[in-house]
C-alpha cells in the first residue's frame, strides 16, 4: 500500500481524466498536498464501496475525525444559501468562547447527501451555482453524495467518507441534505452539530417528520426570516422544545436571511457555542463513541444481508425449497439447514 | 407431540379462560373438530413467535393450504364491510366456471391485519361491530393479527398463521389489512387474489401508494359506487391499467355498494373466474412457489438479524469497538473478527 511497493508509480497528475485508480497511499499523499482531484477520487471510491472502500477506510481510520455541522430541513428552506454562508463564516475559524481560544479553519468540505439520486460526485455539484463564489477557492471542497455500490448505503458511505476528509486533514464539514427522508436525517443527526432550518409556515411543510427533526437538533435557523410568520415560526419551536426532555443543552433558535447573510455570523457563533460545550461536557466523546457503535453493527448488518443474497442464491437454498415445496420440511427446518450449509449460524 | 405422549391429557375445554397451553398436535385436533377456541390459540402460538410458533409449523406444514384473497386498500374505503358480505358470498361456495364445477366452501376464516396495533385477537375484534353477522356463525372464524414476538413481523406470522389455517381444514382466508402501509400491502399481495378497494376521487386517498397498489391487484372494487364521481374512478383506473405491462390476466374493475350488498355477487363472482384461471394457467403453482421462496428467504433474513443483535450484545464487539475507538483497527475489520468470533460468515 506504500508508494515504495508500487515499482512504476503514476504520474502525479491525480486530476486528469480517464486515469486508472492510483493506489489510496498515493491518492492521500496527493490530497494532504492539496490536491482536490486526489480528494475526489478517494470519495469515489468509497462510494464504490466494496475491497476499494475498505483499501481506503484501512488507511483513513486512524485520522483524526473532522468537526463535523449537519443541515437539515424541507426542501425550500433554504439550506444550499446558508450552507454557503456558513462556509465563509467558517473559513474565518472558530471564534474564542469560553475556555476556548479563537481556532484557524484552513479548509472547509461540504457532503450534499441526496439518497434519491443516482448521481453523484459532478451531476448536483455542476447545479449548485450558489456555491460558486467558493468554485476556485482551493481550501473549499463541494462534493455531491450517492451510493452506487456501498452496501449498507449512506450510512456506512458517510462515516467512510468523513474519515476520508479527516484523513485529508480538513478540520470542518458540513452535511447537507437535499431532504428530510428517514435516512438524510439519520446521516445529518450522525454530525457533531445538528442543525434543523426551517421558514416562516414551516410547520406544514415538516408535519411529517416533525418530532424525528426536533428531537435531532441542537440548534434551530428561521431562515428567511425576512418574511412574514417569523414570530410564529419561533413561537410554535419554543413551544414544541418546551414539551421534550429537558437536557443540558437548550437548543437556541437563530433567525437567518441566507440571502443577504444576515444572523449568519450569530449561527455561526452558536455552532462555535455548542462545540464548546461538547468538549467541556466531554460528549463530543460520548457521541461520536456512540455513532462508532452504531457504525459497527450496520457494518456487521450489511455483512450478513449480503450473506442472505449469497445464501439464498446457493444450492442448498435451492434443496431446501424444494424440500418445503415437497412438504418434507417446514420453513425453520429449511433456515436450519441453509445456514449450516453455509457457515452460518 | 401425540396425545399418547401425555400421560395426563389435559381436559377437552380448550377455550375455557386461563388454561395453560396445550400440546399443539391436541389443538389442531380440537381445531379440525371445530372449536374455534383451540384454532385462536394455535394463532396466538403462531404470534408469540418463537418455539411456540416453531413447534406449530412443524405440524401445520404438510396441510393443503387454504385459497387466500388479500383486500387492501385506503381507510375509508368500506373494506370491513366489503369482507363481511364477501363471507356471505363465500360460505355459498365457488360457483362452477370453465372447466371448473361449484365447490362448496364449508369455513371461511379471516385475517384483519394491523401492524399498527399492539393488540391482537379480541382487541380489534371486539370493534369489528360489522362483522357481527357472522359472530354466531361456526364456519366463520374471525381474528386480528398484531406480532407480539414474532422475529420478521407480519411478513413472517401471516404465512404461518395461513398454514395453520389450513392445517384446520379451511379451505378459504380473506386477509384484510387496515391501511396500505407497505407491509400491509405486501401481506395482502402475498395472497391468491389480491383486491385493491378504492372510492370515487380515490386518487387523492392512495396518492402515496398509487403505483404500488396498481402493481398487486389482480381485481379492482370501486366501493361506495352509488356515490358520485364513480365514472371518474373508473376511467382513471383503467388509464393506469392501459400504462401498465399487459398480462394474461386483465384486472376486471368492479363495481359495489358495501353497505346494501350490490355488486358483492359479481366480485365473488370475479374472485371465483381469477382463481380459475390462476389453476388453468398453472400460475397458482408458480405464485406459491414463488412466495414460499420469499418466506425462506425471510426466515433467513430474520435469524440473521437475530445474529447481529446478538452480536452485537457480545463481549467480541466491546472489544473489536474499542479496538477502532483507539484506532487500532478499521471498522470492516473489526467487523470481520466480530464475525469470526460468533461463527459468522
């Protein structure tokens, strides 16, 4: 896996096109030095998933792991402009709070998660012309997020793909998620700092996730908060956290108007607030020990789905169907002896 | 498993309150001879899951089954009392059709399926005021499923309960569901015949579902036709029939009126000419065998999630998630040596 064990090594133009895969070493190597085309091909081949993810995660997980900022909320809401604006405020670093002095950000990635997408990498990132201003800033990396081969999905392909970045030494993320599916706010509530925007008549628009979305944040955006309802809006979340558990940390609500920038640098302010607290509180550890394990058993879930397929697309499957088609079974009997024939339970 | 093996059998009252389980092989022979106490236990056996269930299918597997009709279909569509005067139509028997003389049907059973619902057996049953008709009626049996323990849910207990079902010698089950929730529909399409109920300005009412219900039915009712607007759903119908792949079978829409009984002998009628036409094709073979398939299939699924759960409660994961916390290994290894310790893949 080192470079010295590769006799002919590749060009080190990693951002040419129709190049063959360079050995992940290499691709890291590339992607420290700041090459963002190096960066892209390592996320490529986590989405592949398979022997190229695990070559990857084999190298990427003793990195340190990026701070990373989730961003949901409705279509609508404006997520794309303030995750925008969020990267500017982040660029600035990390403003001193208490027991924390103020924290260079030399780079910042963002993940747009869309489940529903067959696409990935360039398809969404060519349509997200509101991130442009940050196009030829090379300490900003923007990568749309599917999954073409990674059993187990998204799930397992973000936590990959997060180590990834941590790996390229990229201190700040942000995952956003073009919905509010099941499984976009299961990735955006797997974040360090989970953040749920909505707008003025917000209410209709999440009614059908509404209790999943709050029981997930740790901070609230009214976003553009220019418009009519905003009271409302503030009025019907306090009401709504004011009926869930009590914990030690108050989820604040900040109002925003992602197209003018306004209360950005004030959310920005509670992100860098409730990183603090985190630390102090010690559960960024407890949190991100709980997302390992949770990591863990869906790896262990992918493994033994793909064991089913196999199973069920062996010989002894097709005997022991015929067996319980014949009547000289029942179906318990038949799991029994198809998962002894092959190796399982 | 013999009532020889027992050397004090217990009394004949099977239905009498409190009394402890008995032998499964002893209910089924007080089943066959019609106490309908004895057939609710074995399905309450088959709902506990587990070795009770297990100990259940190893007698009722060998049994012809019964022929099953799934009606699926919105909340408000009058399914209930759809299901109430199919009995009616049913307990009159199959009426001869080509190549096929009458049969007469001497029990009638049906499944209310609800996967919402804690409850089951007298829970929903008691609110099932409609069917009261047939309370009274021997040949008729009547039960709510709910899954206490059962490992894969309805997907799983529904089959069973179908053989035990069987087992007892009746010869024909509707499975009726409460709403169109995914695994009820999928319960429902597992059947010989599946009829998806809909009302005038239906659209709107199924619109989450839509394609999903066209793709199942094998018979469409227009329920509550003496409303307006029953034109409109006919015609929408049939256009979605038109975009679909053409089959050997052409979904007949039907028209009824639940609540006085119209239009109920030209369904059973249609139900009857389906079921004719699923034995002359030989496709009633072919969907039987097809869906023990994806029984078998589900049994593994469910011992293997059984398997991770375990695992993932056991002293080789503490030690395999310690081992990536401390960034001594990567995930999918420590996946693999969790595997290895269990007796995994």
């Amino acid at each position: 896996m080192s470079p010295a064990s590769t006799p002919a090594p590749q060009p080190a133009d990693d951002a040419a096109p129709g190049r063959r895969d360079a050995d992940p070493a290499q691709l890291f190597d590339a992607a420290i030095d700041g090459e963002r085309g190096a960066l892209a091909r390592l996320l490529s081949l986590v989405e592949r998933g398979g022997e190229p993810a695990r070559a990857v995660a084999r190298i990427a997980y003793r990195a340190a792991p990026p701070y990373t900022i989730g961003l949901t909320g409705a279509p609508g809401a404006g997520k794309s402009t303030l995750c925008d604006r969020l990267i500017t405020e982040a660029r600035g670093g990390w403003p001193s709070a208490e027991n924390h002095p103020a924290e260079a950000v030399d780079q910042v990635a963002v993940l747009a998660i869309d489940p529903t997408s067959p696409f990935s990498g360039g398809a969404i990132l060519g349509d997200r012309i509101r991130m442009q201003d940050h196009a030829t800033d090379a300490s900003v990396f923007i990568r749309s997020m599917a999954t073409r081969g990674h059993l187990g999905g998204l799930a397992l392909a973000v936590p990959d793909a997060l180590r990834v970045l941590g790996a390229a030494l990229v201190p700040v993320v942000f995952v956003e998620t073009v919905g509010v599916g099941q499984m976009e706010v299961e990735v955006a509530s797997a974040c360090d700092t989970t953040i749920v925007a909505v707008t003025p008549g917000w209410g209709d628009s999440l009614q059908a996730n509404k209790a999943g979305l709050l029981e997930v944040a740790d901070l609230f955006v009214v976003n553009k908060a220019d418009r009519q309802g905003v009271e409302e809006a503030r009025r019907d979340l306090r009401q709504m956290l004011e009926l869930s558990a009590p914990g030690e940390w108050h989820p604040p609500i900040v109002e925003t108007v992602g197209t003018d920038g306004r209360g950005l640098a004030e959310l920005w302010g509670e992100i860098a607030r409730h990183r603090s607290f985190l630390i102090e509180s010690r559960q960024l550890e407890r949190r991100r020990s709980a997302r390992l394990e949770d990591e863990l058993r869906r790896v262990l879930a992918a493994r033994l789905d793909a064991q089913v397929a196999a199973l069920a697309s062996g010989p002894a499957f097709a005997e022991a169907l015929r067996a319980v088609a014949e009547g000289t079974i029942d179906p318990y009997e038949a799991a029994d002896r198809v998962l002894s024939a092959g190796g399982g339970v």
